[in-house]
C-alpha cells in the first residue's frame, strides 16, 4: 500500500520525491506525447528491418536495403577516384619535371603523395619522412642516389638492393674486415672522420688517407664526395646515415652496410607513383 | 487507504479557441509580426554587390565554400568566433531582456508565437471567431465543416511551405535556387529541408501550438531563474479586482463619477505612473459576502472572462504567475476593453512588477518604471553585453584583407644539410581575403642570423589567388656554427606583404637549433 500525497496549492498528486521541499507533482502526459512514443516504436521496428540489426549467432541481420559501411566506404572511394579521374588521367601523362608550373596539378599531387607515402613509406622515412638510422632522411639536400623528380620516381617504381625487381638500384660495398688490417681500419676512419670533424689524429688521419685512396676512392671518390651511380654516399658532409661516430664508422667498414627498399612498381598504382615522387621532392631536398 | 482516484496517466491536449481582441498591444504584436515575418522572408532576396568572383547575395550562408556573407562582411571560417560571439550576445540579450520585462522574447518575437499568431489569423479569417470555431469543433463532420477544415489546412500548408522554401535560400543564391525548385534541378538537400521544416512548421504553428512551449521548450522553466519582483510582467492586479463577480458592474452613471474623483485625486497625487492605477485607499477586504447593494466593497473584475477567452495559452491570468504565459499581453487588452465599457480605468490586467503590490494595496505610488529597470542584475547584463559588442566590432575592424598562420613542421623538430647547416621547416598558410589575385612577398625577422626560402621558388613571392588560402612550405636555415644552429631556440618572426597595397602581416615563432629538444 503506498501513501498518496496530494499538493495542497494545485490538488495535484505528487510522486512523494522531494528535493529540499520540493515535492514533484504527478501530471499526466500529454496524449501526443505517448502518440509519439508509439511512432518511435514503430519506426526502430521499421529501422531494424531495413538495416542491419538483429544479432543472430554468426554475424547480425543484412537489413532489406543492404546497406553497410563497407560498402559505402568502396561507394565513397570509387566516387573519389571518379571526382578526380581528369587530374588523375593529367599526373599520369604528366611531364613530371614540369610539374609545378600546373600549380592545381602540383597541389593534388603532393596531397595525393602525402596520403601514399604516410600509409607507405612512413613506416621506415618516418611520418614526417625524417629517416631513421639506416633509412636516409627525406627532407635534407643529401642523395645517396639522386634527388631529382627522375630519380626519385625510379628509385621508388624499382626499390634498392632488392631481390623483386632485377631493374633495382644495386651496389655493394666489401666488409673490409676480411681486407685491411685492424690498423688500417683505425686509419682510414680517422680519415674519414677528418674529413668533417675538426677533432682528429693527424698523423692518424694521414695514414688512413693512403688506405682511403687504395681501397674506398673507387666507389667514393678521391675527395670523398661520393657516387650517385653507385648509391656510394658523400663521406665529406655533415649527414651520416648510420652514424658519424668512429665506433660506428668502424662498424660499417667492418662488416659493410645493405640497405635494402622494395620495389613499389608492382605495388602502387602510376599515379601513386608519381604522387608520391613528387610529395619527397617537395619536402625541402629536391633537385 | 485511499479515497482518492487514479490519475490518469495521459491527458488529451484541451482545444483553445482564443477570440479576437483590439488594442494597444494587439496592434504592438500585428507590427511586431508584419517586421519579424517581412526580415525572414525577403533578407535572401536583398542584394549586395561584391564584385565579379563572389556571390551577389546580401546575407548568404554558403556551406560549400565555407564562406558567410553578411553585407559588406566575409567571415571565413577561421572567424567562426564572430558567430559564437553574435550567440553569446544574443543569450546575454536575452538574459537582459527577461529580467527587465519578462517573458517579452516569447510573447512577441518567439517563432513559435509569431508563426502561431499567423496560424490563428488564417484560422480566424476562415472559420469565424471563438464561438463561431467552438461550435464548428462541436459540429459533426459535415460538407460545410470539411470544407473549412480543408481550406484552413491548406493556407496553412501554403504558409509553411513558404516557411521552408525561406529557410533554404539563406544557403545557395536565391533566384537561381527558386527557378531550380521549380525545374526539379534543385538539390535533394533543399528538398528535403523544405519538407522537414514545411512539416514542423505545419504541425508546430496548426496543432501543436501551446503545448511546444509547455512540454518542448526549455526556455519556460529557465527564465523563471531570471525574473525577480522587480520584473516588468503581465500580471493581474487582485487587490484591485477581488473579489470578483458578476455583479460589480455599477450603473454606468456612479461609475463615471466614481472614476473622474478618482482621477482628480490621482492627478493632484501627481505620482501616478501607470495610466490605470490602483483606487487610491483601496483595500482588498476579506471575502466579504457579495451584496450588490453594497457594490463599493467589491473589486474590479466583473468576471467576465475576456482574459481567458482571447489567451492564446488557455490560462486564467488571475491565478498568479504561471510558466504557461507567454507574457502575449492580449488579457490586457481584453480586460483594457472591459474596463472601458463599465467605466473603470485601465489596468486592472497589466504590465507591472510584484514588487509594486505593496505600494499599491496601500494606496501610494508605485516605484517609477525606470527604477525597476535599473537593477545591479540589468545593469551587469548590459556591460556584459556590450563588453562582448565592443570586442566584436574592435576584432571586425582591425581584420586585415591578408593574414598568415604558421605552423611549424616539429616532425622533425629541425633538419640537418650537407654543409652543417640546420633548417626548420614551416607549413606557412597565407590567406588573401580580397577580391583580386595577389602577389605577396614573404620575409623574417629575427636577431639571429637566419635565412628564409620557398619550397617551390625561386624568389620570396608567393602569388594567392582571390578568395583563396594557400599552402606554402616555407625553410629557415641558420649556418652552421651560427648560434641560431647551434642553440637551443631563437625566436623569430614571419612577414607576408602586399607589395600593390602595402599591407603587411606577421606571425611570431621559434627556430629549434641541435639543441632544441
């Protein structure tokens, strides 16, 4: 048996809560409130069976309008590539070094290439394409292989060192561990390490010069510089991929370095290629 | 245990047949409705002349290009803060005007009370005043009843239309879109906006009417927060008109003599304030038993029920205050003719603040109009509303045609060169607001030695379409050994300048050197 209360100002029934004397009165509903209810209720029926809802054991109901998210999302993706078919048809036919003088075709293309080269290549160059050690840093004026819009489309159709594509850029260098003497080793990186750094051992650095010249001017150069033919990088700046240390300059004497990219040919599509080309160009180091 | 019965748990909404009144305010709300209907139909018809590349429209919400035409005004949507800012005045608005008068938003100017106020126009035009739509509601359903009934619906009908069709031109060019909706060419956007709001207008001004502001708008059961005894509001004087019966109407004769004495003494108080003021002296005796002898002992309300009749609410205005009144003051009228016809002054329904019952039972004047306006509460409503009116109109006219964000690339936070030289990279966006293309040079300023080039460039110019934002990569590179490169940060600034206008814009930032972290 519940009390019933009635509020002595409007005769209405109350609900008994009370909030710091203030008591709820127990108004009925509006009726096209509960008409409204009742719409609602008719319209989740409706819903449910035009849309995927009802859990069954293995997956839910199709719903009669065979509506999903995947769908939609291919739907919205090949409207995509529908809205841009022109630009797309135009980077492909493109004269890539000129690009930039179509300032609309240029644009699309490096927020085309930014999207490819985050879900691409930012897992080794890193998202803002800085590198890592091992993997060159995009944004500076240092190529191992060249910087141009031509070499960078083919350093990314065919890859490096790779095993894929036989078109691949490809050298390599000798672990000369096998080849020189643990001192001449020291010698030749006290050699290299003169080269950038003001701190060294002269007369250290002067007998590294001679094994330099013998063994390493080949494919780097008498001064160096390097050899963009053979991927052979400049020894004379101030960027080391692996590191400038002589601990680890020791290392890559030692036991060499191969680094390896795969080929991206088979895998992105033309405009892919190009867009992408076109966004590393466009990061600060293009040539 | 209890005699009581059930409640029960729904109530049908009971019909309201409000009947016509003249008046001062009845006249008020006719104007009021003529200017708030006249600006929301024919704004996006106004034109305003912006030049070849921008649309012609004087106030257009254009959502694909994410621009917001008002006149002469462009706001971009990195300005939205100009809307929020229009938002928060019109709350502090609000705010203001309902502790200083009421409910005044919901009585005259509220959509819902506008378009009802329409609604009842037509329904009064087609099918008679209050009884005349009393009886018809009795009525079976008859040819005659349908025929009013359809040809009610379907103004009506016309009306929201209308209503919907407005609301859509806001959005896109009007004349291009009207001819559009006509040719079928439309957007399914404007169609279906059309529809919802054709609908809700429909069913919001014909049917639903008082029950939105009593179950769907919350502004009922706040405003009562803002409103203390000093308010302005419609309200009933009972110490004048209580008690109330049939028979206080005197012969006409007394009442006239009663009323010019009255007067007379008013006028030689010199104090009255409100053109129907309360019978000086006046006191509201304790339900004395009704003698019609004896008529002097009963108040003013003859209980004639014309305040009832004309509210469009449903409400007895006589019961106090209730979050049912809309504060439409068509009771005052009401009763303002009454008064009139049995020769009483005006006033015995009418806009006044509780505070003044005190004076008035008591026979002296009531505080001026102006003292009861002027409160601590207004006045801070005021200064916070034209503190955010100022700001506005202060942000609105230092903006400038060009401006730039920077954003620093800090992904890495700087880059290395060949030569030892350090560089950061800025994603540096300039903006030209102005109708013709431009050609904006770029520079820095710093007390470091540093150097700044585009991506992109050969020189420092970066040409910006009208109208546009552009998205230029800008590098600042220290030499190597410099202390800018070897440092921590250095602070420094970017400037972009119209080289036609001499307009120039900066934005302050910092370089990393190999220090930074």
């Amino acid at each position: 048996m519940t009390k019933r209360k009635t509020d002595e100002v409007t005769g209405v029934e109350t609900t008994g809560h009370n909030w710091d004397g203030i008591e709820e009165l127990n108004n009925p509903l509006p009726r096209w409130w509960l008409w409204t209810l009742y719409l609602t209720i008719i319209w989740a029926i409706g819903y449910t069976i035009a849309y995927p809802a009802w859990p069954m054991i293995s997956g839910a109901t199709k719903g009669v309008l065979g509506w999903s998210t995947r769908a939609n999302v291919a739907a919205e993706i090949a409207a995509h590539e529908g809205s841009n078919a022109a630009l797309v048809a135009q980077l492909v036919s493109a004269d890539m070094p000129t690009l930039p003088q179509d300032p609309d075709l240029n644009r699309y293309a490096i927020a085309r290439g930014g999207a490819v080269f985050r879900s691409n290549c930012s897992q080794c160059h890193g998202s803002g394409a800085a590198g890592a050690k091992g993997y060159p840093n995009l944004l500076d004026d240092d190529w191992l292989w060249g910087g141009d819009i031509a070499q960078i489309m083919y350093t990314v159709r065919h890859g490096i060192r790779n095993t894929i594509d036989a078109d691949a850029l490809y050298s390599a260098m000798p672990a000369f561990g096998d080849i020189l003497e643990p001192a001449e080793i020291d010698a030749v990186v006290e050699h290299v390490v003169s080269l950038s750094n003001p701190e060294f051992d002269a007369a250290l650095a002067e007998a590294g010069a001679v094994v330099f010249a013998d063994n390493c001017s080949v494919c780097h150069g008498e001064a160096a510089l390097g050899d963009r033919t053979m991927g052979a990088p400049n020894l004379a700046d101030a960027i080391w991929l692996y590191g400038g240390d002589r601990e680890t300059l020791r290392y890559t004497v030692e036991f060499s370095r191969f680094g390896v990219m795969p080929p991206w040919g088979p895998r992105l599509k033309e405009a892919d290629i190009r867009a992408v080309s076109a966004y590393v160009h466009s990061l600060g180091g293009g040539e | 245990m209890t005699s009581q019965p059930d409640q029960p748990l729904y109530a049908a909404r009971t019909p309201i047949f409000p009947r016509r009144v003249n008046g001062f305010f009845r006249r008020f709300k006719w104007w009021i409705m003529a200017v708030t209907l006249g600006i929301y139909y024919l704004t996006p018809w106004l034109r305003w002349d912006r030049g070849a590349s921008l649309p012609d429209q004087a106030v257009l919400i254009d959502l694909a290009n994410r621009r917001f035409y008002f006149l002469w005004i462009e706001i971009w949507p990195h300005e939205f803060y100009f809307v929020a800012g229009l938002l928060i005045m019109a709350g502090l608005g609000l705010f203001l005007f309902t502790s200083a008068l009421g409910r005044v938003w919901c009585g005259y100017t509220c959509p819902q009370t506008v378009w009802t106020d329409l609604f009842l126009l037509v329904e009064r035009w087609i099918e008679g005043d209050r009884n005349a739509r009393l009886r018809l509601h009795k009525a079976n359903w008859s040819l005659h009843k349908w025929r009013l009934r359809v040809t009610k619906w379907i103004v009506w009908l016309l009306i929201a239309v209308a209503t919907g069709g407005a609301w859509v031109f806001y959005f896109t060019d009007a004349p291009t879109l009207l001819r559009d909706l006509f040719t079928l060419d439309a957007n399914p956007a404007a169609y279906i906006t059309i529809a919802i709001l054709t609908a809700t207008t429909f069913i919001f001004g014909g049917f639903l009417r008082e029950q939105v502001c009593i179950y769907m708008c919350p502004w009922p059961r706040i405003q009562a927060a803002m409103m203390d005894p000093d308010t302005i509001t419609v309200a009933y004087r009972d110490w004048r008109g209580e008690p109330r019966g049939k028979g206080n109407v005197k012969n006409r004769k007394a009442a006239e003599a009663e009323r010019a004495a009255i007067e007379a003494q008013a006028a030689g108080a010199g104090a009255a304030f409100y053109p129907g003021t309360p019978y000086p002296g006046q006191k509201t005796p304790p339900a004395p038993p009704l003698d019609l002898a004896t008529s002097d002992e009963k108040g003013d309300c003859i209980d004639c029920m014309a305040c009832v009749n004309v509210c469009p609410m449903g409400i007895d205005i006589r019961n106090g205050q209730q979050m049912e009144c809309i504060t439409c003051a068509l009771c005052i009228d009401a009763c303002d003719d009454v008064m009139a016809r049995i020769g009483k002054p005006r006033g015995l329904i009418d806009y006044l603040a509780l505070s003044d019952e005190a004076d008035e039972r008591s026979g002296a004047a009531p505080k001026p109009l102006w003292r009861h306006v002027m409160r601590p509460r207004t006045i801070l409503y005021t200064a916070m509303w034209l503190l955010v009116g100022v700001g506005l109109l202060y942000a609105l006219f230092i903006r400038s045609e060009i401006e730039l964000t920077v954003s620093p690339v800090r992904n890495p936070t700087f880059v290395v060169l060949s030569d030892g030289d350090v560089r950061n990279i800025y994603d540096v966006r300039l903006r030209n607001k102005s109708g013709d293309d431009k050609v904006f040079q770029m520079n820095l300023s710093s007390e470091e030695i540093l150097r700044i080039s585009l991506e992109g460039q050969d020189t420092l110019n970066v040409t910006v379409p009208a109208d546009t934002t552009v998205l230029q990569r800008v590098y600042v590179t220290a030499r190597a050994g410099d202390t800018a490169a070897t440092g921590d940060t250095t602070d420094l600034r970017l400037w972009v300048e119209d080289l036609s206008a001499q307009v120039r814009a900066s934005k302050a930032t910092t370089f990393n050197g190999r220090d930074a972290q």
